[in-house]
C-alpha cells in the first residue's frame, strides 16, 4: 500500500468569470521513503495539488477526487476534526517563505512547543527538551539559547530550519516541501537540502518537493512528476526524465536550462509549444 | 582596449551609519569595501554574491540611487559623484536600470504608455506625439504590441512585466544598463525569453550591462567577465573562462559546489552514493 494515492484529483475556483480549472485530473503516489518531485512553472497546479491534499485551499475551490488514501485513511470523508489529527502529525507541510510562515510575535521555541502540545502527551520539561532536540537535528548552532529567539533574530536559512524543526517535530511519514529554497541564497540552499534529504533518508518518511528549480530536482528527486497547466506531462524516475525526456514539455524545459545552452540563444518553451503541439 | 573602457570604478566604499539607540552605540557597516572594475563597451559583467554580500549596494551606487563615501565612478568619461556634485540630465542618460521584482517595480496606477513616457517626460523637451511614437516604438522592440500602451500593469504577466520595465529601462537610451537579478523573479521558460531578449537589445543597441545574479547557471550563460564579492569584498574578479574554469578563492569554491547539478553524470553519482 502506498503512504499517499491520490487519482483523477479536479481543482475549481469559482472566480468571478466564472468556474477556473486549477487542476485537471491528476494522479499521485507517494511510498514510504521516497522522494517526488512536482515540478513545474507557476500556474501549473503543482502547489494546489498538495494544498488540496492537506485542506488548506479556501471555500472557493471545489475539490473532487476518485480516490485520495493517506495510509488507507480516506482523507475525503473525514471531518474536519479527525484530519486535523492526522495533517500537523502525520502529514506537515513547508513552505517557501520562512519568515513569513513564522509567527513574529512569538518566541520560535514557543512555536515549535505548540505542534508538540497538540500531538503528542508530552509535558512541560519534556516538551522543551524535545524541542532543543529538534533544534539540534536541524543544525541551528546553541539551540537552547535560540530558543527566546524571536523569528526576526535569526537568518532565513536558521528561520526554514525552524520550520524543518516544526514540520518534523512529531515524526511525520509523510512531508510535503514547497519550494522550500527558492527564496535562499545557493550556499544556504545546498545546505537545507542537504539537510531535508538526510532527515528522509533517516527517518524513512516519504518526502514531495514541489519545485521549479530542475537543479533542485536533480539533487534531490527519486521519480519526479512534470505538471503543466494543471496537466501531468510526463511521469518518470529522475534519471530516465533528464537522459530521455519523452514528453516535448519536459524537452522544452531541461532545454531551456541556462547549462544546457548550446547555441547563441536559449530555447524556450514556446518555441517547442507550436511543434510540440501542447 | 583601454579607450573602449565605458565603466570605471575605483577603490569605492559605501559607509552606512547605524543609529544607536538606548543601550547601543551608533555604529557604522560598510557595504561595499574598495570595489574596483572595467567594463568595456557592448560587454556584460556578471556580479554575484549572496544576500548581503553589497552587490545591491554598488549597483545603487552606479545608477546613482545612492552617493558612494569614497571612491571613483566614471561612466562613459563623466565622473559620477553625486553627493558633491549632484546629478544632471545627461548622467541621467548613461545609465539605466531594471529591478528584481517587475510586481513591485510599476506603479499599479500608471498605464504602461504613462510608464514608459515618463523618462521623456522628466529628462527631455520632447514633444507628446513624439513620446508617444517612441514609446510604441519601444513595446516593439520589447515584443509587446501597440494595444498594450493603454493597459495597466495588473494586466501582464511577470515576464510581460519584465518586457515593459527593460523597455522603460532603454527609453533614455542609457549607455549603460545595471539589471538587478532580472529574471530571479520568473519562470525558467519565462527567464529565457528574458535572457534572449537581453542579447538582442545588446546587439542593436551596443548596450553594456552590469548584471547582479546569484544563479550561476545564468551568469555562466550571459556573462564576459565575473565579479564574485563576499562581505563588500571582491574576492574574485575576471574572464567567464578564468573564474569558472579555475576558481582562486574559497568562497567561490564553495559557491559553485553549492550550484545544484542537473546533469545526467551527477544524478547517476548522487543515485549511486544513496544506493550504497
């Protein structure tokens, strides 16, 4: 049984001209201790997609799916109450901004001691060595004088480490990462996937990274999904994607990488677009 | 090719001063530490770093955002210093300069003719119809169409917006063209339409650019020469093929170690180091 299946999944927004089509039928699938890739440009769904899965779109959207199973759990018809148990514990999600996802309010020990509140039995002492713990295993330097830090103290990196730290606190089986580098300079980047890759790999939890970055991709993918306006393109395992794309829409794309520029000018995905014909 | 040098910049510094407050002394930061480059007419210079590294820093000193503390600018033969001397209409017309983020960077209220119009408007004597021709001109030469000189910027895309602030950028015909990380903001297919326009306005109008980039793959691709600075320093400075090929200082080391890979040979070595 997969960690995570997920098939036909339709996303609507009801706007204002009328009902748009975020996502239109896509299937995914997730083991245990694997690493996907969404990958895509902005519009493509691939955000919406996971958002949908842990029930945090607005009321505007209309979410339909033939199947979504987390661990055989439908996660359709379970009330708001029985997944709020599951998302937060089971399933946690990252997201690009890490000062912004940040309360900046509060200490970020206060923080991180919440999610441990409201998932597990710990109590008072347990709690805050557990979370010194965490701060640790994310690499934050003196984690239990961080821990009175407020979110505007630390960098950006230190700040997604903090979210790393609050994502992983209860052990989660499955982590949904979304862009979780992009707004982080190479070296700070290289260092948080290290460090997310490291923590999958120990911890045998699936991982989704959901990324347009295809250097991010391939440092870090086991099969990656390519998604184009709300469409799947292509399905394949990293190595077979970059050796030997199938779907013009992946060629357009590993083409229009900087690197991989042969000539004087770049291609570009509409060039493919007209002779491709998607 | 020493007469061909269009960007002259000496030993400059940028000094900002910290406010104390209660309990803490006034401080100073210097953002940029003795900076010295060449940029030769129609070339690019890439200048990379981190954030916080002063790479924003010189290109506000260059475009004249912002008065350098010491430190020579010479932009096709005219001393910039504008904290002494202030700036005149024809400074104004050598450089030019596109940010980051073309969300932020249009007003919401101004229709793109307005937009591009108005370096006309400030800076020269010119005529409404006149403006208005070259702005059409300009939404040409940028891929945009005619129909696009009444819209709002809320209307485009980002890489639409990004078309519209280059085009605002060359309106004065600047000699010199400062891009502050252009494409960080968009879409890789999006980046190359940017990228490849870039050249092409470089070839027509022989335009020099100093280009701020953390994305080596994109400085690679665009640049002649690199700059890579560290904490406002120059740690590394030269042809395309010096610093990439041959990489002196450690930083740069570790900035291109850090560039993810998305070649076929590193996912077959990282695919094998996690087998194993």
């Amino acid at each position: 049984m997969s960690l995570l299946e997920i098939r036909n999944l339709k996303v609507e927004f009801d706007t204002a001209k009328g009902p748009f089509k975020a996502l239109d039928g896509v299937d995914y699938k997730v083991d245990a201790g694997e690493v996907l890739s969404i990958v895509g440009e902005s519009g493509s769904g691939k955000s919406v997609a996971m958002l949908a899965t842990m029930g945090l779109l607005p009321d505007s959207a209309t979410i339909t799916a033939d199947k979504m199973e987390f661990e055989g759990l439908d996660l359709r018809t379970l009330s708001a109450k029985e997944k709020r148990k599951v998302i937060g514990r089971d399933i946690s999600m990252i997201f690009q901004e890490p000062i912004a996802s940040l309360n900046p309010c509060f200490t970020v020990g206060f923080q991180l001691s919440e999610t441990l509140k409201a998932h597990t039995e710990l109590k008072g002492k347990q709690i805050k060595d557990r979370v010194i713990e965490l701060l640790t295993s994310v690499g934050i330097p003196d984690p239990a004088g961080r821990l009175n830090a407020f979110p505007h103290q630390m960098s950006g990196g230190q700040c997604q480490r903090v979210m790393i730290a609050m994502a992983i606190a209860c052990s989660p089986k499955l982590l949904i990462a979304d862009e979780p580098t992009t707004a982080l300079d190479v070296t700070i980047q290289k260092q948080i996937l290290d460090l997310l890759v490291k923590l999958q790999q120990d911890s045998g939890m699936g991982l989704i990274m959901i990324t347009h970055d295809m250097g991010v991709v391939a440092e870090t993918a086991d099969r990656v999904i390519v998604q184009y306006k709300g469409r799947k393109m292509e399905e394949a395992d990293v190595l077979s994607l970059f050796e030997n794309p199938q779907n013009p829409y992946t060629k357009a794309l590993l083409s229009a990488l900087p690197e991989n520029a042969t000539g004087d000018r770049l291609p570009t995905v509409s060039d493919f677009a007209e002779a491709g014909g998607f | 090719m020493s007469d061909d040098v269009i960007l002259k910049v000496r030993d400059v510094y940028r000094t900002y001063d910290i406010k104390g407050g209660l309990f803490k002394k006034a401080s100073q930061l210097t953002a940029v530490k003795g900076v010295s480059l060449d940029v030769e007419r129609g070339s690019t210079l890439a200048v990379v770093g981190e954030s916080g590294c002063g790479k924003s820093t010189l290109a506000r000193m260059l475009t004249m955002i912002d008065a350098q503390t010491s430190g020579s600018i010479e932009i096709d033969g005219l001393p910039i210093d504008i904290s002494k001397t202030g700036i005149s209409k024809e400074m104004r017309q050598k450089v030019q300069i596109v940010f980051q983020n073309p969300y932020g960077s249009l007003n919401p209220r101004q229709k793109i003719g307005h937009v591009l119009e108005e370096p006309l408007l400030l800076n020269t004597d010119m005529p409404s119809s006149e403006r208005r021709d070259l702005a059409l001109q300009m939404l040409q030469k940028v891929g945009l169409q005619p129909e696009h000189y009444g819209r709002y910027p809320h209307m485009f895309s980002g890489g639409q917006r990004q078309r519209i602030a280059i085009a605002r950028a060359i309106m004065m015909k600047p000699k010199l063209l400062v891009l502050d990380e252009p494409v960080s903001a968009l879409d890789l297919s999006v980046q190359a339409q940017i990228l490849n326009l870039l050249a092409d306005l470089q070839d027509e109008m022989g335009l020099t650019y100093v280009f701020i980039s953390h994305d080596l793959s994109v400085v690679r691709y665009i640049a002649d020469k690199v700059m890579v600075m560290y904490f406002g320093e120059v740690v590394e400075y030269g042809t395309r093929e010096e610093v990439f090929d041959n990489p002196q200082h450690d930083y740069t080391k570790t900035l291109f170690a850090a560039t993810p890979q998305a070649d076929v040979e590193s996912i077959k070595k990282r695919l094998a180091a996690k087998a194993a």
